[in-house]
C-alpha cells in the first residue's frame, strides 16, 4: 500500500473499514508475528509499529467479532510485556501465540479449524464466535480441564451452553484440581454450587460421593457457600441474613463466591449486595500472587468490587456510590490496601469525579495535621492528582486546590 506503515494503515482501517486495508493489515501482522516466533525477537520496524499503535491504542468494549481487531488486541498485550521485561520469553510467546491465531483463520480458515481441534487456545472462543461453524468441543474440553489459568468468565459463559451435566461436572472438578490461582477456584465452585445445588446439598449431607473438591476447596468452604447463597439461587434474591449463614472463619472466601454469583447471575443490585460489597470494601484478605517480576500481593475482595463497578451501568454504580459506604471505606482503608488494590480501586472509583470528589474534600475535613501516616497522605495526594488538584494544609485543615504541574 504504498510503502505505509502498520500503524499509519491501522489509523485509516479505523476510519473507513476498507477491505482493502484489512487484507494488508492481516497479511503485514501475520509475516511479522510468524518472523518474531520463529527468530525469537521482533524486527526492529514492526515493533517501533507495534509502540506506535499501543499509544493511541483504545481498548474495544468487548473482545471479538473482527479477526484483525482481536489480534491487535493481544499484540498490544504483547508490547506490555515486552516493555515490562523483554526477557520473558513465555509471556511473550503466549500472546504472539493468540495474536497469531485470528489472523490464520482469516487467512486460511481450513487450515485454521484443522489445528484448533488438535490445540485449543483462549482466543480460540472469540474466533469461533466470528467464524461460525463447527465448534472443537474436544479440544475445547481438554484444554479448560488441563489448563492452570484459563479465563474464568469465559469458562463459564462454555459451560452454561452445555447441556450435559456430567460433562459440565467432569470439567468443573478439573478446573477446581489445576486452577493456579486459589481464588478462582472459589469462583468456579460458586457456579457448581449455582448450577447444581442439589448436588452439592447431598454432597455436604455425605449422600454423594460422586462429586470432589481439591483440598483447597474443603468441604467446609462448600458448606458455607451454599448456606449462604441457598435462598438465593431458589428465589433469585439475597436477603441481609447472610452474614449469619456464614461459617466462622470462611467469611473472606464465602464473600468472594457471593460477589462471583453477583456476576454469574447478573442480578438487580438489592440493598444485601451492596452490603456484601461494602464488607468486601473493608476485608484486607490477602493473596500473594507471582508476577512476571515479583510477588504481588492482592486483596481480592475490594479488587472484586472494583470489578463490578467497572461493569455496572450508569445508573447502578450511581446507586451503589451514593447510597452505600463503598466510596468511604475506600478513604477509610486507604493506608491497608496492598499498592496493587489501591491502584485497581483509584482507577475505577476516581472515574466519577463528582462523587470522588465530594467524599475526598469530607475525608479531607476528619484529617488531623500529625496523626496522618505518610503511606495515607501520599495516596490522599493521588486520589487529588487524580481529580487535578492538590491538597494544601491552612491552619491545621486540609483543602483541595487546582493543581500545579501536575
């Protein structure tokens, strides 16, 4: 096209959608993803063109539905990568591996369907929502029960399609067994529970010992899981009981299985939801988690919050902002999150700066000067960058301003 580049070509494909465009795109990224595979590291021209995109890049708002744009969206995953540590091969394989795939399957479909049904990929799900047709439930299968961190949602959203319950059991006691990241197998017992209550009832009762957990799924947790949510799944409404169905010393992991329901079930938000989050905002449950460069500590209650106000409509998250504590105890606990939960949770909550910005100037009012920590007023300086202002001390009180080289 001549001589344009990748990204030069990509801003254009965004504007008019030409077929044209698309077929160069595709072939372009397709050589190149194909040459960095094979040598072990990208040509330096691809690359710069890769760090030109993620620039300007803007995420879709859902995965799929055009081959050219879900491999870019795991190209820009790639670049992430690649500047956070070029020497993490796996990682970069990973998603070069994913952004390879959409763009195979436009080019030469057959070719494509024939390797998905020998290897299964995550992608692999968004592909075949595009392409239609046969589906490689075979490989599909063997990879959700193999795989160590198969996306969640993705998982599930497969598994309400089938109809065979023993199947969906099989995969799910597999995916309990080989998740690498405990929470998330809380999540998946949730939809257990949620899918087959009767089941997990007789199990508990010791009239079924056709079902197991993994031994960091005890029984117990099962338990108090289903206790707390078994009014909920028959009638579709959680009532503010809960906490007293909980079993003592499970609130942390119970918790986090009600707000995975939340999401499964995509229910109304009733005031008992919004209590379930705002004791998800105060629990500092910690998990530890191994990152590309370093442990990473987690708090996944709070983090799960975030979560679903990212998802929440307008109106819902006005609801839940206005007429919960969650924005409070966010202020109330700033110094107790982990770096990586308080980061997650500025990010969401600062995006309704109306809201954010009223509950800081009143967090700001209750602030004494001496009895602050320095790990508190650095992150009450943050959430004032990230409104624009800057807090100032006058006579012992502190005080938003506009910011100044911010």
């Amino acid at each position: 096209m001549n001589g344009k580049g990748i990204a030069e070509a990509y801003r254009e494909f965004q504007q008019d959608r030409s077929q044209e465009t698309e077929e160069f795109l595709t072939h372009e990224i397709y050589r190149s993803v194909m040459a960095w595979l094979q040598n072990g590291h990208p040509e330096e021209r691809f690359l710069n063109e890769l760090m030109e995109i993620s620039a300007s890049y803007e995420e879709p708002s859902f995965r799929g539905g055009n081959l050219l744009e879900l491999s870019l969206w795991e190209l820009m995953e790639v670049v992430h990568a690649f500047n956070g540590i070029p020497e993490d091969r796996e990682h970069i394989q990973y998603f070069l591996t994913q952004a390879r795939l959409p763009l195979l399957a436009r080019i030469d479909e057959d070719t494509y369907r024939v390797l998905s049904q020998l290897e299964f990929h995550e992608v692999d799900f968004f592909i075949y929502e595009t392409i239609g047709g046969e589906f490689p439930h075979d490989s599909a299968q063997a990879f959700l029960k193999n795989g160590e961190n198969p996306d969640i949602w993705l998982s599930i959203r497969y598994l309400d399609d089938l109809e065979d319950d023993s199947v969906v059991i099989e995969i799910i006691e597999s995916m309990i067994d080989h998740l690498r990241i405990v929470p998330e197998k809380y999540m998946i017992l949730a939809y257990l529970i949620y899918r087959f209550p009767e089941r997990i009832e007789a199990m508990i009762r010791g009239e079924d010992d056709g079902l197991r957990l993994s031994d960091d799924t005890p029984i117990e947790l099962a338990q108090s899981i289903y206790d707390t949510s078994r009014d909920f799944v028959a009638t579709g409404i959680l009532t503010l009981d809960y906490r007293e169905k909980m079993i003592p010393g499970r609130q942390a992991e119970t918790m986090f299985a009600l707000l995975s329901l939340f999401e499964i079930t995509q229910c109304e938000l009733n005031p008992a939801w919004m209590d379930v989050m705002e004791q998800s905002m105060a629990n500092l449950w910690t998990y530890r988690l191994q990152g590309m460069r370093r442990i990473q500590r987690h708090q996944p209650l709070p983090e799960f919050v975030a979560s679903i106000l990212s998802v929440l409509t307008p109106e819902e998250e006005e609801r839940l902002l206005v007429y919960s504590r969650v924005l409070a105890l966010f202020f109330e606990n700033l110094h107790r999150y982990t770096r990586n939960t308080f980061e997650e949770l500025l990010d969401v909550l600062s995006h309704r700066q109306d809201l954010f910005f009223d509950e800081l100037e009143l967090q700001l009012s209750l602030e004494n000067e001496g009895d602050s920590m320095p790990l508190r007023s650095r992150r009450l300086a943050l959430c004032a960058r990230s409104l624009g202002k800057q807090i100032v001390e006058r006579d012992g009180r502190y005080y938003l301003v506009e910011g100044q080289n911010l």
